[in-house]
C-alpha cells in the first residue's frame, strides 16, 4: 500500500507539472518527499498531494543569497573577470523556481554597474513558479540572508511580503524549460544551477553535465549547489576552479 500510494503521488506530480520523478533517484526522492510530508503532519501521500494543491506547496525551496559565501565568491573573483573581457554577458539560471537566484545575479550586477550590459535568462519547468517569479513579491524569510545594503536598495514592503525592483523584474527574461527534454541556448558565460542535480539519476547527471559545459562559452563558468561537487569535471570538458565553480576549458587548453 506505502508503494502504491507513493507511485500515485510521482504519477500525479508528472500530470500536473510535467515533472518526471521516475528520473530522479528513488530512494532520496522518496526519503526527502517522506521526511516533507510527515513534517506537515500527513499520513499517506495522497493526503500530502491535497494540501499541495490546496497551497500549491510544490518541492521550491529557493532564498536569496544561499549560501552566502558561495555569492560572494562570484561578486568579488568572478563577476570582475567577466566584466574586464568587455563583451556582453549572457547568464543563465536554470531551474531557478520563484526567481531568488536570477534576481540575486541582478543585484550583484546591478551594484557594480553592469546589469545594463548582461543579458539574464532564467527557466523552469513549472509554469506555476515561474509567474510567481515574474511577480517579484516574496516573504521575509526569503530574504534573510539579504545583505543590508541590499535590501534597501531593491525591495520595497508591500501587502503580500517584499516586492523585488521592478528594474530588476525588467531585467530579467523568464522562460518555461524541460533540462532533461528541451534544447538548451549557448554561448552563456555564466550557468547557475544549483541544489537541482541531487535529485537526478547519475545517467541523468550525466548528461546534463555535458550539455551544460556545451552551452558555456569557452571559458565560461558553472556554478553549482554545496551538495553537488563534479568529482571527474574533465569528462565535460570543465575544470574546477574554486569550490562549486566550474569553468568550460579554452578550446586550445
């Protein structure tokens, strides 16, 4: 029956959300869906799959600036590096959910003057999230880990929660997309994916990996999650550079 009622629960999220759990490995799926149910108080898993729609309290967990250090790292090594080459950035955030990451990029560049000069994609598969993303009106614990010059600066307090800068919500170009089913772009100089891979089978892994380092430009970068260290990065044709950064290897390296 614990089967059973798991089976129809993945069945479901794939009708509603085109979401195909069966790919994404079973027992830590299974585990980390289990551990979220029986947190909310619900028995079975086809009482969870009522509260999710009832509060549309999809697996989204997204913050701003999640792990911090990790920001930090990109604003103060990377970012500036990118910039002195010149050219127009492009950036991708993959798999962004409700738009925490795409628009902590925004910031960043903003606040070094180059959101002018970057272009910032950021897709999803869930076309729910994504508006919510487009809205740009967040609660208070999401922006915990806001620097305080941050916050000052681009959000503003409003019935629902914070609402992000509408210049920033301008700024960013947001798209449904399949990672394991739609084309990807190319030539970005940035991909941010992260706290995604986890979920994935390693054939899966496998072969996002691949089209990811092929979407970067040469010398581009991959920016990962803190559970998702590339252990043999060579094999995409990417190097580590610093903890959760990967960089596309120059065609001649």
């Amino acid at each position: 029956m614990e089967d059973a009622d798991f089976a129809r629960f993945i069945e479901r999220v794939k009708q509603k959300t085109n979401i195909d759990l069966s790919l994404y490995k079973e027992t830590q799926m299974k585990r980390r869906l289990t551990t979220l149910r029986t947190k909310h108080g619900f028995g079975t898993f086809a009482e969870y799959w009522e509260a999710l729609l009832r509060e549309e309290r999809l697996i989204n967990v997204s913050e701003f600036w999640r792990n911090a250090n990790r920001w930090a790292a990109l604003e103060e090594r990377f970012l500036p590096e990118m910039l002195r080459e010149g050219h127009r950035l492009r950036i991708w955030s993959a798999a962004c959910s409700t738009g925490e990451e795409p628009y902590t990029i925004a910031m960043i560049l903003d606040r070094h003057g180059a959101l002018a000069r970057a272009d910032i994609l950021a897709t999803d598969i869930d076309a729910n999230v994504l508006e919510k993303a487009k809205a740009g009106i967040y609660h208070e614990r999401s922006l915990k880990e806001v620097p305080p010059a941050y916050r000052g600066a681009y959000f503003t307090a409003s019935e629902d929660g914070w609402k992000v800068s509408d210049r920033l919500i301008r700024a960013v170009r947001f798209r449904r997309h399949n990672l394991l089913h739609d084309p990807f772009d190319s030539d970005f100089d940035l991909i941010i994916c992260r706290n995604v891979m986890i979920y994935f089978t390693e054939e899966a892994k496998n072969e996002l990996y691949h089209k990811f380092a092929k979407a970067l430009r040469p010398g581009g970068l991959l920016f990962v999650g803190s559970t998702e260290q590339i252990f043999t990065p060579s094999r995409y044709g990417l190097e580590s550079t610093e903890t959760f950064f990967y960089r596309r290897k120059q065609e001649n390296a």
